[in-house]
C-alpha cells in the first residue's frame, strides 16, 4: 500500500466508526416514549416518560442538564429549572419512575450510590420505555457498544502513528523489543492481579464519570461548552483515556484495567532510555524496578492522573533523546530536526492535557536536546525550540474543546478552582495543609524500598565519580518534576511527582550496574545476582502489602504502622479498606439497624445496604454499628460501650474499624 493511502485508510475508518455509532446509537431520551404536555410544562419543551433502572438502592442524585428551563419527576420527587439541576435522593433497587419535559437539548444526568462529584450523562441501557412494573433494563449502567467504539477510534490512532515511524522503530533491536514486551506484560499482570482488593479510592468516581461524558461527548461529535464543563478543574486527556473503560461496565475494574496498561507502557519505555543513558542491561532493570515499585503499582491500579503521567514523561524523555537519530547530511536533514522538536512538543501537550504540572515535562526536553545535541546541531535546536513551545500549545488547547472560544478565562476558572484550600494531613508529627518545601522529597525517601534506596544512593555516586550527559539527565529527570513543590500543591504522598520515582527507579539500575561492573572482574554473573535479589525483594515487598500499596512505607521508617502511630506520613488516606469495613456491617447488621457513619471523611465510598440509609443517625450515641475511618489521622469519639468487632489493617496501620453497640 502507498504512502498516500496510509494516510487515507485511518481517515476512513474513523469515518467508518463515527457514522457505524451515529447509525446505532440511541438517545436515552428517544428510549422513552413520547407523552402529551402538561399545563405546567415548560413551554416549548418536549415530554418522555419511561423507568429508571436503580442498581444498587441508597443515596442517588438525579437531575439534567438543560440550556433552557426543564421539569424532572422521577420517583415522585420533581425538579425544575435550567442549567445543572440535580437532587440527593434515597431509593430502593428497581426501577423508578421518571417523566422529563426539556429542550431538545436537554440532558438526562445523575450520579448513583457510590459516585459523587460532577454527575454522569444517563446511559440508554439504564432507561426504559415501559412503566416500572414492566421495564426491563440491558446492562443497565454501561455504554458497551460507545466503549468499544471508542477503543477501535485509538487503535486507530495508535496504529496510524506506528505506521508512520515505522522505519524508525525497525532499528530498534530486538532484545529491547523483548525486553520492553516482558516488562511490560509482567506490569500489567502485577497490577490486574486483585485489581480491585483495596476498594474504591478518594476522586476515582469523578474522573470516571467525567471520562464517560467526556467520551461519549467525542464519539457524538458534541464539542460544545457545556459539554466539556465537566470536572473542569483538570484537562481531559487522562478522563478521554480511561473514560472508554467507564463505557464497558457500571464499575471501575475496565477503566482500571486500562489505567494498568498505561503506566505499564511508561514502565516498559524505561529500557530504550536506560539504553541510551547507561546500556541495555541497566535499562532493562530499571524498567522492572519501576513494574514493581509499590508507588507505581498503586497508582496503576486507580483510575487517576498518575498512570498516564509515568507514560507522556518516559516518551517525551525518550523522543528527545532519539531527536538526532539518523539525521544525515543531506538539506531535508534539518527540516526533519524540526518535524522531530515539533513531534516532542506534541507529547508534552498531550502531558499537560492529561495533568497541568506535566508540563514541567517540557523543560525537562528543552535541556535534553540541547544537552544531547551534535556541535553541527546546537544552532539549528535552538532555533527549534519555539516549534516544540508552539506543538504543546496547539496540541493542548487543540485536545480541550472547552479551551476553543476563551482559552485565558477558561484556564483561569481552572486554576481558581484548583487553589481551594487542601484536606490536612500528618506530616513528621503535625498536623497541616501547608507542609514545607521539602515535603516531596521526604516522601520519596520514606516510600521507596530500602533495597532500592541503597542502590539510588551507589548511582548517586556513580553520577559524582562520572559526572557524564547521562548523569546531568538523570539529575534533571529527578530535579525538574520537584518545581511543584513551589506551588500550593503539597499532599497526598508522591502522586504529584511520579515522574521522580521512575528517575529514582533509573537511577537504582545505574546503581547496580556501577557496582556490578567492578564486581564481575571475579564474579561474571555480578549483575544478575544483584538484580535478581533486588526483584525478589521488591516481589516479596509486594506480597507481604497486598493489596494496599497506596499505604505501603519502607523499613527504614518503620513501615505504615510506625508512620501512622508517630503521625509522621498519611495513611488510610484515599478511602482503600473502607470497603470490607462497610461489607463486614452490611453482612451482620440487622434490617433497618442504626449506623453512623460520620466517622468516615469519604462518606461516599461507604456502600451501606440500601435499608440502613433510612434509619442512618449522625451521633454514635444513637447507633448500633459506628464506622470509624482512618484513626489515627482522624480520631473519632466512640461511646464506652462500643466494641470493637472488626479491623482492616495494612502492615500494621489501622484503616478501618467497626464498633457494635448493644447485644
């Protein structure tokens, strides 16, 4: 096939896909069945009725999203007005009755038990035409058909552009294709493995939620404010990414199953940069450091910003060091120059659209073509770097419809929205919101393993003794991310610097591969020894904290149960093991029993059984079953005769305790 069909082809099948989706779709309000207006319908407006398939009975706000005034009854509670409209209300499992007189514009949205934050478009399969007592319900809660539609739009595109670097990726050898194929596939399994053991976290409902809109937005060709005003605080590429998950399944296990394979792409990308800074052996194990490092286990299994973070900074790492590859001598040589810092700055925003901070990726690129470049190529690079500047811009505003009419006021209701003041937390025995400046690297020095600590510190020295270009880039690659810890964001453990523990991970591998060489002149087989037994630790490290790695503190600090008892870091702090908590009182409690649950911080996570909502008190005094999250970071007043009947634990940090009053 030509050149210029390989260009066509992708074009044609995503025409091919918009259209086979535009064909098949069915709007939830057309699943309805039209009916007559009412006197006090507002004017203009077009009214359904139908069912409402409820899941899971609880707590459920519904609502819709309108441009002008609607009316909304489902379950006999009514609502009206324009805009964003929505209610908190309690129901039982079934289905609910539902009429909506709106615009033809006008939305169905809602958020059911378990998901809060900015509500979801309501899927097809979760209404139906028939009144309750009739209505039958197709996979209530999915958009399997729009996930799989969205998938085969970014094999497409993944695809197309390995088509298009082909000969670039022949001269890859293939002990590095082998090498990246088996870390990656041993990432993947790592993290698929109990994929959903430590529960729901703290804000996975809301980027799965904003995800699915935002996809089913796409696929419908929907570019429209309102539509991208969802979880506007943060861009949309992470949400687009993992939002074709929240489409297959009314849960998180598909959307978490895609979070695994990114950050296990950016784990496998690891060996062709080791390759390039040290050798292949040092990339390979700095690749398998990263597969097994419990920072990025955990995040790997959250639907989250973090996964794709690790991928957009190992490619725009590697695409930068590969900038000069087979340039030539001829004139096209330097036009190809530019094409490649243009090609780096698009990577660099798609990172600022999965994450605004990763955008201290592009300086970070900056210095490694220049640090990398040829004496011949010095001049011709800066004169290239505005290209890489102009790429990330057009590339991140191009991906964010929501940036197309007024992208200054929109980044800026952005931004105001993200400078709200943060939770608090422990940090070296205080309580605070604003810890100092050197709060990251603590943290990074207390959740990495002290096998993996030590070999950092021998590729530390390695750099010193060196003082070569690779050692420069890895000291930028572990300095740059930490610029964050000069903006008010300073919490939550590493999440905001997972850049930093993959450069650690490299950084480890030098380290061994440092000692290893001047061991192998007695014992050949130096290297392997010492990375086998570093692997086989961080494995055995791996076991003995399944599944809460988000918890997990390393011996040298004493673990999470010395940490959380000295409120020296934060444990028990995105709600994993709130979950068996929940189970263990929705299990014993009787019908209609009294629980509190004030105790626990992220209420939403708390799936109680439908009958204990109705009968939730908000003293301990008046319960029969108390819920107590996080203790040690938040105590919680329990009355004297409570009893402790049940723990959830995490290498000796408490996460969760149950309390029963009474026989």
């Amino acid at each position: 096939m030509t050149r210029r069909w390989w260009g066509v082809l992708p074009i044609a099948i995503a025409i091919a896909l918009f259209g086979l989706r535009a064909c098949v779709h069915t709007d939830p309000r057309d699943r309805l069945r039209v009916v007559a207006a009412q006197a006090d319908d507002p004017p203009g407006t077009i009214a359904h009725e139908g069912s409402l398939a409820v899941v899971r009975g609880g707590p459920v706000i519904v609502g819709f999203q309108s441009s002008g005034r609607a009316r909304l009854t489902v379950a006999g509670r009514e609502l009206r007005g324009a805009g964003v409209i929505k209610e908190r209300i309690v129901v039982p499992a079934g289905a609910l009755a539902l009429r909506f007189a709106g615009p033809p514009d006008a939305r169905l949205v809602w958020s059911p038990v378990g998901r809060r934050g900015d509500p979801e478009y309501v899927p097809t399969s979760s209404v139906s035409p028939d009144a309750p007592a009739q209505a039958t319900f197709d996979h209530p809660g999915a958009a399997p058909f729009d996930g799989v539609i969205a998938l085969l739009l970014l094999v497409t595109l993944v695809a197309s552009i390995l088509v298009f670097v082909r000969r670039r990726l022949a001269l890859v050898s293939r002990a590095s294709w082998l090498a990246m194929g088996g870390v990656f596939a041993a990432a993947v399994i790592v993290r698929w493995i109990d994929l959903d053991g430590f529960g729901q976290t703290w804000d996975e409902d809301v980027n799965w939620a904003a995800g699915r809109n935002y996809v089913t937005n796409l696929i419908g060709l929907d570019f429209s404010q309102a539509a991208w005003s969802w979880n506007y605080e943060h861009p949309p590429v992470m949400k687009l990414l993992d939002g074709i998950g929240a489409q297959l399944a009314d849960g998180f296990g598909p959307a978490r199953a895609l979070s695994a394979i990114w950050i296990s792409l950016g784990c496998a990308l690891l060996v062709p940069i080791g390759r390039r800074l040290y050798n292949l052996r040092a990339g390979v194990l700095a690749a398998a450091l990263a597969a097994l490092l419990p920072p990025l286990v955990a995040h790997g299994q959250i639907v989250g910003h973090e996964s794709p973070t690790v991928l957009w900074w190992s490619l725009g790492i590697l695409l930068s060091l590969c900038v000069y590859d087979d340039l030539g001598e001829d004139r096209s040589a330097r036009r190809a120059l530019f094409w490649r810092l243009f090609g780096v700055g698009i990577v660099v925003g798609v990172a600022i659209g999965s994450r605004f901070v990763n955008g201290l990726l592009g300086p970070l690129c900056v210095l490694i073509v220049l640090v990398t470049a040829p004496e011949r190529w010095r001049r011709p690079t800066l004169l290239g770097v505005p290209l890489m500047v102009a790429g990330s811009v057009l590339t991140f505003v191009a991906l964010w419809p929501r940036l197309w009419s007024n992208p200054v006021l929109a980044m800026s209701q952005s931004l105001t929205k993200l400078s709200a003041t943060h939770a608090v937390e422990p940090f070296l025995g205080a309580i605070t919101n604003q810890p100092p400046a050197y709060y990251f690297l603590v943290y990074l020095g207390a959740t990495l393993p002290v096998g993996v600590l030590a070999m950092v510190l021998a590729g530390v020295a390695r750099s010193v003794v060196e003082r070569s270009r690779s050692a420069l880039i890895l000291a930028a690659w572990f300095a740059i991310p930490l610029v964050v810890a000069a903006s008010p964001v300073r919490q939550d453990g590493v999440r905001y610097v997972m850049p930093c523990v993959t450069a650690l991970a490299m950084c480890a591998a030098a380290g061994v591969d440092f000692l290893a060489t001047r061991f192998e002149r007695r014992f050949a087989r130096a290297f392997l020894v010492m990375s086998a037994a570093l692997l086989l630790y961080l494995g055995v490290t791996l076991v003995r904290v399944h599944p809460y790695y988000l918890d997990y503190f390393g011996e040298h600090v004493g673990g999470a149960g010395t940490v959380a008892s000295r409120r020296w870091f934060e444990t028990a702090w995105w709600g994993e093991g709130v979950d068996r908590a929940v189970d263990y009182v929705n299990e014993h409690a009787a019908p209609l029993a009294k629980v509190h649950r004030e105790c626990v911080d992220v209420a939403h996570l708390a799936w109680f059984r439908e009958d204990l909502w109705t009968t939730m008190v908000r003293t301990p005094q008046e319960a029969t079953w108390i819920v107590v999250y996080a203790p040690a970071r938040r105590p919680c007043a329990v009355p004297p005769d409570a009893r402790k009947v049940f723990e959830v634990s995490a290498d000796g940090a408490v996460l969760a305790v149950v309390y029963r009053r009474g026989d």
